[in-house]
C-alpha cells in the first residue's frame, strides 16, 4: 500500500488516487503484512508519468477551446497553470510542457489585447461616434499619419477614402462595434466630397496583421485644405487626454510638419535615397550635403544615380514606382541633370529619405 501526498489516502500500489485524482509521486511504505516483525519496509516512489500525460494533455486540449472557441480566457490560463503544475519537471513531458508554455503565451497575448480593446473604446468613446469612421482595405504604401483624406460619395452611397488623387480605402460598416463609429449607411447627409483625418490605429484584438486595417477617421465638420494646414502649422495644443493617444497624434504632427516641408518644393527639385541598407551607413541630418555621380554603365540600370557623402557611397536615387516617393523625381526623369551634380538632404518620411536638388 502506498499513500498519496496529496490527501493522504492510501493507495494500491501502481494505481491513482481514488479520492482526489492525484496522480503525482506516491509514497510506499508502512507494515508487511506477511512479515511478522514490526521492522517497516519501504518500496520506492512510483510516478504513473501517462496518467501524469493524459491528465495535462486534457486540460491543455480545455484551455485550447476556452481560448479560441469561448473566449474565456480566465479559465483558459486556469487551465493550463494546472497543467503546467502537474507537469512539473518531467523531463519526459518537456513536449507537453513546451506547448503549455506556448498557449499560456497565447493567452496572455489575448489578455493584453482584449485590456488594449477596451482603452480605446474608450477613447472613441469620449471622441463620439458621430465624429469617427472606420477605414478598411487600407493601402500601407500610404500612411495613415498623413492625416487628411478626402472622402468621396458614390451614388450607391459607397465612400471611398482617397490621398489626393488615388483611392486607398473605402468607409465600412461597424461590424458589431456600433458604440465606437459610425457606419457607412448612417453618412447620408455627408456631402459628395467631404474631408476626414486620421485619429488613431484601432489595435483590434483579431487584427493580426500589423499595422493593418484598423483606422480610424474623424469627420471634419467645417473643412479646407488652407484652413487645416494652417492650423498644423500653428501646433495646435492637443486636448486629448489619453497618452496613448497623445503619443500617436505626437508622431502624426511630425509627419505632417515633414510633409509640409516636403510640399514647399516641387516635385522635379525632390529626390528619394534608396538602398541605405546596403551601402555605407550613415546618420543623415538635415542640410548635409550630397553627391549625385551618374552610372551608365551601371549593369542593373543605365539611368542609376550614385549618391555619396564625402568619399563613401551611401544609397541611389529611388527609380521606380515601388521605391520613389510620389512626390519626388525618379533617377530617369533627371536627364538634364549632369554627371557630377550635389543636393541637400532635406527630411525622412517614413521609411523614405528626402533630398532637394541643387542645380545651379
């Protein structure tokens, strides 16, 4: 006979405890029946390690199902720090306890979602959803931080969403989150053309793809594009509480002071550096002075336009549509410009870097 740990039953020896389930390490000893003495003999530990198996692998199959199928995610972690805790230090379990770790990992993952969801309810909330829209089918070539697009209305009552001449995106029903925005079929009375900017990134706790689909828009009541960029200009003092949301509208008000700089030049004074990453890196500053070197015989393209600070190649000039920045010139369409020629580098926006041409 042996006596389980966990309750002190006592237990035949290779079975479970009948009593309480457990299923741990269970101790042996006390009187030999058949031995006349009163000496005690003592049989090793015996750990059933397949009950040990059977046992976690349920909980774990539980918690697999209240995460993804009940959304319960409280007692999907419950379950699985019990498997966890009946697993132990097995070495022949680390398969089981490697997906324990995982889907805890999963769950905490959700945890943090589903508390990140409910912060920016609230937040739209507090904006009103008269004022918001959502925008889906989002272009990433275009960021959202550019702040202010242009809303279109079809005869359908369809809305697109456009930077300036090119569609990105369309306003879309709420999809169940009817307290947060407002829906497509509820824009009746907006007007054929009508202005919005962006207001923050709904994380979205099924939103898996980064920086995907979820922006949100707000509704410019009394809109034109000289009134707006005025008051960019001007560093509007923010009155949105939330340091969330502070931190994107912060980081929103620095591309958009980038692109104000970005449009005082024209689009044949403006060029993109590309391919930093492979050449000699460098930090650029506004100011610093470049040099552009012509490369026709450049095997990959006879339009290729070095670019160089001091004695050392940092990048090319953007020459195609994938890489060049919408407002600036590609390396092809600078035919006049001579074999040895210098810019300025002027700004990064995004990923892009900016540099004004110096011609004289």
């Amino acid at each position: 006979m042996g006596i389980c740990p966990r309750c002190g039953s006592w237990v035949d020896e290779g079975d479970v405890c009948r009593s309480c389930g457990g299923v741990r390490e269970v101790e042996y000893g006390g009187y030999d029946e058949y031995d006349e003495g009163d000496e005690e003999v003592y049989d090793d530990p015996y750990v059933d390690l397949e009950a040990i198996r059977y046992s976690a692998d349920e909980k774990l199959e539980s918690a697999l199902f209240e995460t993804r199928a009940n959304h319960n995610l409280k007692e999907a972690m419950r379950l699985v720090n019990s498997a966890i805790d009946e697993i132990g230090s097995y070495s022949e379990l680390n398969d089981l306890k490697q997906w324990a770790l995982s889907l805890k990992s999963e769950i905490k993952g959700d945890m943090e979602d589903v508390a990140a969801d409910k912060r920016y309810e609230g937040i739209l909330k507090r904006k009103g959803r008269d004022k918001l829209v959502h925008m889906c089918r989002y272009d990433r070539t275009f960021n959202s931080n550019d702040l202010v697009f242009r809303l279109v209305k079809e005869k359908s009552g369809f809305i697109n969403v456009c930077y300036g001449d090119m569609k990105i995106g369309y306003v879309s029903e709420n999809g169940g989150h009817e307290i947060c925005y407002s829906s497509v079929s509820e824009l009746t009375n907006l007007p054929k053309v009508s202005y919005a900017k962006y207001f923050c990134r709904y994380p979205g706790r099924y939103n898996y793809v980064p920086d995907s689909g979820w922006v949100i828009l707000e509704l410019l009541d009394d809109y034109s594009p000289r009134k707006y960029w005025t008051e960019i200009k001007k560093e509007i003092k923010l009155n949105i509480d939330d340091d969330l949301l502070k931190k994107r509208e912060t980081e929103a008000r620095k591309k958009v002071r980038q692109l104000i700089t970005i449009n005082q030049h024209s689009k044949k004074d403006l060029i993109t550096i590309v391919g930093t990453s492979f050449q000699k890196q460098v930090q650029f500053k506004e100011g610093m002075k470049l040099k552009l070197v012509k490369e026709p015989d450049n095997s990959y393209d006879k339009d290729a336009i070095a670019v160089y600070v001091g004695s050392d190649k940092v990048g090319y000039v953007a020459n195609s549509k994938e890489t060049n920045f919408s407002k600036s010139s590609m390396a092809s369409e600078l035919k006049n410009l001579p074999k040895i020629s210098y810019a300025r580098y002027l700004t990064d926006y995004f990923d892009y870097h900016i540099a004004k041409l110096k011609w004289e």
